[in-house]
C-alpha cells in the first residue's frame, strides 16, 4: 500500500519491508504536499498529484523517478491545486482531479 504524505512531503510504502521516499522541494522526487496517488498495476508504477508544485510525478514501484507533467496555470496540461488522480488499468490513461480549474484532465 503507498500514502502520500502531505504533512511530511514524502510517500510512504507499507508492506514487510517499509519504505519511503521523497522530501520537501520542487526538484524531482521531492515533493509539497503531495495529495492524491495511484498505482499501475500492469507496470507497478507509481503516480502522484504533487498538489504544492502544481505537477504530477511518476515512480517506479522502487521510488526511482521516472517523469514529470505539469506546472501552474490555467492551460490544458497545466495545474492549480491536483489533487486526486487514477490510472485506468492496462491503458496508461492517467485522471487527474484539478481541483481549482474545476476541472478533470486525461492524459495518456
């Protein structure tokens, strides 16, 4: 199971061996309250609604950085408070709630 933890700026893996990753920035793999998360299950890879820097990053399923999307605004592909995200299985179709733009964004 991972959480993301918005007061600490991390995320947090809980299985037999407990992990985590992340601290706070805006460089990659760091995080300002990150809020939503979601997992790929056809790649185990890890998304996350970086809400603070505005983005939405994706791990693999060791923590590793794979790439980011996103930054302030207005504009399709551009953010203002993320907040909740899914990946719809074995498509790469990434939902991500943008909470202030009052809006839903697909991507994929």
């Amino acid at each position: 199971m991972y959480v993301a933890d918005y007061t600490n700026n991390c995320i947090q893996k809980f299985r037999v061996n407990f992990f985590k990753w992340g601290t706070r920035g805006s460089g990659n793999g760091q995080f300002i309250r990150p809020e939503g998360i979601s997992v790929d299950r056809s790649t185990g890879n890890i998304f996350v609604a970086d809400n603070g820097n505005n983005r939405i990053q994706e791990f693999a399923n060791s923590g590793r950085f794979l790439l980011k999307f996103g930054s302030a605004g207005s504009a399709d592909g551009y953010f203002d408070n993320p907040w909740g995200i899914a990946v719809y299985p074995n498509t790469g179709i990434v939902y991500v709630t943008d909470s202030r733009n009052f809006r839903v964004q697909v991507f994929g």
